[in-house]
C-alpha cells in the first residue's frame, strides 16, 4: 500500500478504534440509550470514511495498473462488483 494512502488509513483506523472505545466505556457506565447510539454513528461514519481510503487506493493502483496494461481489466471490475453487492 503506498505510505501516503497507509498513513491515511492507519489514522482513520484509530479515530474507528477511538469510537469504539468510548462506546464501551459508555455501556460500562451505563450512560444514556441514546447517547450510545449517537457514538455508534460516529462509529459506522468512520468505517465509511475507512472503505473510502481504501477503494481509492485500489482504484488509483491496482485497477489503473490494470488499465494501463490491459490485463485483467473485467476481473478487477468484478472484484469491485462483487463487495458492492455484499453492502
């Protein structure tokens, strides 16, 4: 993965994992229902940002490399495809 994009990724993994740790330290204090819930978005909106990172990374090295070479140029689409349809 080149740094620039790794770098990218490392950071928005601990924002997730950040996230992640409060919402258990809200269950264990047993805050607000509510509260919690508004942390679980924080949580799904920093794995979107993470899919995000890594999509562009695919698409600006391995699809382009595929392009560029015209090789496997409809298996990397299917690649794409295929985790779309698992969403």
């Amino acid at each position: 993965m080149q740094n620039i994009y790794k770098k990218n990724l490392l950071h928005r993994l601990k924002i997730a994992r950040g996230h992640f740790d409060k919402v258990i330290q809200m269950v264990d204090n047993d805050e607000y229902c509510l509260d919690i819930t508004q942390q679980t978005y924080a949580i799904q909106n920093a794995i979107k940002k993470i899919e995000e990172v890594i999509l562009e990374h695919h698409l600006k090295t391995c699809v382009k490399e595929a392009i560029v070479s015209d090789k496997q140029v409809d298996e990397k689409v299917k690649e794409i495809l295929e985790v779309f349809k698992r969403k």
